[in-house]
C-alpha cells in the first residue's frame, strides 16, 4: 500500500481487528462488508478517511473499519462530519447510524447539511426501530406497530427519509439492500464519488427486533431495482413519486443524482477565502488590525 | 450470491483458479467470523461446527494454491476478492444467537448448495476447454461438500422438537 493513493485497495484494508458485536445475522454486518468494497474501489488510503457515527447498533461501524472514526453521540454525527471536512477538506468523510440516530434525535441537522451542500455521505442503516437500546419505536416504525413502547400499536405514521432528504434537496439520493449486495457496494461507491452531499438509506433488517416482513426474505419479496422500472435518475420529480412508496415497496439504487452538481459549501468557502485574501495583511502585520493609528 | 466484473467468457485458467482460491477464502473467514460471534454469545456447539467448517474451506483452499502455483508460480493475481459476494460463504442472515447445531449445520448445507448453483450457473458462459472441466470438477466438489455436512448433520441426536424461537421472549414493557 502506498501513502500517494495510487496502489490499488483490497475490501480487507478496511476491516478493523476488531469484532462486531452485533446480534448474529444484522445486517449491518453486510453493510459493514459494502462499504469495504465501496472503499476499495475508490481507493483512498484509510488514513485519507474520517467515519463518523452517533449511537446505537449501527453507529458502531467505524470502529470495524480502519478509517480514522469517531463513535460520537446519539444523533450528533453530522454536526461532527461537517466540522472535520471543514478543518480538512482534503479528508474523504462518511457519516452513519440508525433511523433513530438520523431522523429522530438527529433529524434538526440534516436539511442543514443539505442546505450548505457540505461533500459528506452519509449512510443510514434503517431498521425501523431503536435496536441498541432494546426494541423501542423508532421514527420510521410502521403505524401501528407493537414493541416494549408502544403495547397497543404506534399511532404516529413513520417518517420517509427519503421523501424528507429529497424535499430538502440533497443533490445525490439513494436506497440500498443486504438483499443486493453488488447493488449495495455499488450504490455506496457511486455516493462517495458524488461531489457534495450524498444520502443512503439502507435497509438493514434487525433480527433480533424487526419483524418479520423486514428481513431478508420479507424485503426481497418487495424488493425491485430502479433501473428495471426504467427511472431516470435526473428526474427530480419522478424520484419523490417513486419515493412515497416508502415502507410498500423497497426500490433499490438511485433516485436522484443532480446531474449538474452545484458547488459545494467547500468549494465556496475557498472561493471567499481567495477574495479575502487580496485585501488581507500580510501575517506580521496582523497587529495593526488591533492598533488604533 | 454474486459476482461483479468477471467476464466468464474470456476467463483464463489462471483467473479462474485465482477465483476459485478467493471463494473458498471468503468462504473460511465467513465461518470464523460466525464461530467468532458464537463464542460471543455463549453458543458453544455452533461455534465448533463452524471452525470445523473454516478448517475445510482453508483445506480446499490450499489444495488449489498449490495447484496455481505449480502451474503459474506466482504470477500476480489479477482477479481480486471485490469480483465475488457469498459465493460459498454463507449469508450474514443466516447466523442467530443461540443457534442450534442442526441450524448451524443447515446453514452451511444452504451454503454449499449455493456454490453449486453458481458453479452449475456460470458452465454455459465458459470458452475455455480447461476452465470448464475446473468448474466441473468445482461443481462435483460442491455435492461432496454437502455430503460431507449430510454426515455430520447424521451424526447429531434426534431433533427435540424445540425450536431456536422458543427461546425468544416476548417484548416487555421496560
Ligand atoms: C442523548 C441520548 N438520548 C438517548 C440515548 C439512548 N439511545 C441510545 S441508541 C438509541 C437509539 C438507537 O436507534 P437507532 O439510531 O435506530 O440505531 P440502531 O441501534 O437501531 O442501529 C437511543 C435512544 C442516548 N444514548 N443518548
Ligand atoms: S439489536 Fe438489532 S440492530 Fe442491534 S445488533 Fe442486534 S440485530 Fe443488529
Ligand atoms: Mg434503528
């Protein structure tokens, strides 16, 4: 491996020594496995990435790959991302966790992310419930669902995250599957190589409190990949349409990819900072700014 | 199973040994890692049966690197692990917590059928004369895999009726 970025990765220069410690048969353990495959295809030395999560069953990605990472608090991980990648741009920044991490405790910080166009991607492993702290409705749990909080059935509609980050207008948004590996690998790759804010939802089946219809089987039985419907990814419109089907239907890859990316919130700042600098003193004189003459 | 950017026409027998190699690889980590979660969650039988299992796939796997090396030396690789997905290991889903021997034993089966499927799949697509009669011989080995877990699953003492779920609980208010 060379520090330049030129060799080429393998999946296992990701994989962290350490063990997960998920139930056997998360499905985070195939998204751990995507976003290897993801990275090694684009080639970025670990130490080239910065992976930040909140908290909760998924959020403990980081610490199973070998980028730098950043386990942080429960639903503070964009806020986090986004000041890495502006103390260093040149960083690759991935941001993950939960539905509950992202649309519940965290939901504030998303359409600000989307707003300032900030180069994250950001992955959420949506099981529709809160499964670190045992079972408890999440914000993207069916209407009517039963768990240890809601004992006659929840009576709030979930929310769809992909009709919210779309609405927001992120430039890049996308759904995955353990149910596809391949697609799910790719789509993660295509998400990092777009240039600005990248959303993917991924479904993530949690064995041990997820129901029954959200496993593997359950989801690939409703499963159908955007490309065999013919869906245009730069039609904006068509991708909200198909996006109400949250929660019926699982439609995998993209919805939308802005097909003329507008600068990032990098790419601004660094414009300002050019302007500003014509008129700026030079560093020994950074005094006078203080001295009355 | 899946496999991304492998053009079975044009495979050369070099890249499909390599491939072969690289499946039984994922193969053995696979079974480890589930041995791995295993121990974690105290379920001893299944944890051995699936070391059992790694040490079979790293078996397989050496016989055919000793193969590619008497015939290729060590000429670089230049298939890479990123081209195949749970060809012959067995799906992340299908590891549970406390799960039974004769569950852990009908996963690999699954696993094994699987890789039989795949070698059957890709037989149509192949050009070359040696290529094919390695995947044939891939594909017969597969059916011996299975008997092999057949045996074990033989082995075990009749079935208590219980299943892995009814050890379940229910959800509770907290
Ligand atoms: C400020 C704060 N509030 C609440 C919690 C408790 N808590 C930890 S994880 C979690 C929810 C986890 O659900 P999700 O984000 O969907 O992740 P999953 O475990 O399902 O992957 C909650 C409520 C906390 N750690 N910190
Ligand atoms: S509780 Fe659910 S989400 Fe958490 S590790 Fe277990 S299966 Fe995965
Ligand atoms: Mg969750």
């Amino acid at each position: 491996m060379s520090a330049t970025g030129t060799c080429e990765f393998q999946p296992k220069d990701y994989k962290s020594d350490l063990k997960p410690i998920w139930c056997p048969g998360c499905g985070d353990f195939s998204v751990v496995q995507g976003i290897y495959r993801a990275l090694a295809a684009i080639g970025r030395p670990p130490h080239e990435i910065a992976f930040v999560s909140g908290i909760g069953c998924s959020s403990r990605i980081p610490g199973y790959t070998t980028a730098y990472g950043f386990n942080s608090v429960h639903g503070r991980s964009l806020p986090i991302a986004q000041g890495i990648k502006l103390a260093n741009p040149d960083l690759l920044v991935l941001a993950a966790g939960g539905d509950g991490d992202g649309f519940s405790i965290g939901g504030g910080h998303i359409a600000h992310l989307i707003r300032r166009n900030m180069d994250i991607t950001y992955i959420v492993m949506d099981n529709q419930i809160y499964g670190l702290t045992k079972g408890q409705l999440s914000p993207t749990s069916q209407k009517g669902r039963v768990t240890c909080t809601s004992r006659y059935g929840s009576l709030e509609n979930p929310v769809n995250p992909l009709l919210y980050v779309l609405a927001y207008g992120a430039g890049f948004v996308a759904q995955a599957s353990p149910t596809d590996l391949v697609g799910m690998a790719a789509t993660i790759e295509e998400a990092i190589r777009y240039p600005g804010f990248a959303f993917v939802n991924i479904q993530s089946p949690c064995v041990t409190y997820g129901e029954e219809a959200q496993q593997i089987k359950g989801l690939k039985a409703i499963s159908e990949t955007l490309a065999s419907l013919g869906h245009n990814p730069a039609d904006r419109l068509a991708a909200m349409d198909l996006a109400q089907h949250y929660g019926e239907k699982l439609h995998l890859g993209v919805f939308y990819r802005n097909p003329e990316p507008p600068p990032t919130y990098g790419d601004l700042v660094k414009e300002r900072q050019t302007l500003l600098s014509k008129d700026a003193l030079p560093k020994e004189r950074i005094l006078d700014l203080f001295i009355k003459k | 199973m899946a496999t991304r950017g492998i053009d079975f026409a044009s495979l050369s027998l070099m890249d499909a040994l390599d491939l072969a190699i690289l499946v039984e690889e994922e193969a053995q980590e696979r079974y480890e890692e589930f041995a791995a979660q295993m121990d974690q969650h105290r379920t001893p039988d299944a944890a051995r049966f699936f070391r059992f299992m790694a040490e079979n796939e790293s078996k397989h796997g050496l016989e055919l690197s000793a193969r590619r090396a008497q015939r290729f030396s060590d000429a670089p690789r230049l298939v890479s692990r990123a081209m195949i997905f749970d060809i012959e290991a067995p799906d992340y889903d299908a590891a549970r917590a406390f799960m039974s021997p004769r569950r852990a034993m009908a996963a690999a089966l699954a696993s094994e059928v699987k890789a039989h499927a795949f070698f059957v799949a890709a037989l149509p697509a192949l050009k070359d004369a040696e290529v094919r009669s390695l995947f044939e011989e891939l594909r017969d080995e597969e059916i011996e895999h299975q008997d092999l877990v057949k045996a074990e699953l033989a082995k075990l003492p009749l079935d208590s009726g219980l299943s892995d779920e009814d050890f379940v609980d229910e959800p509770a208010p907290q």
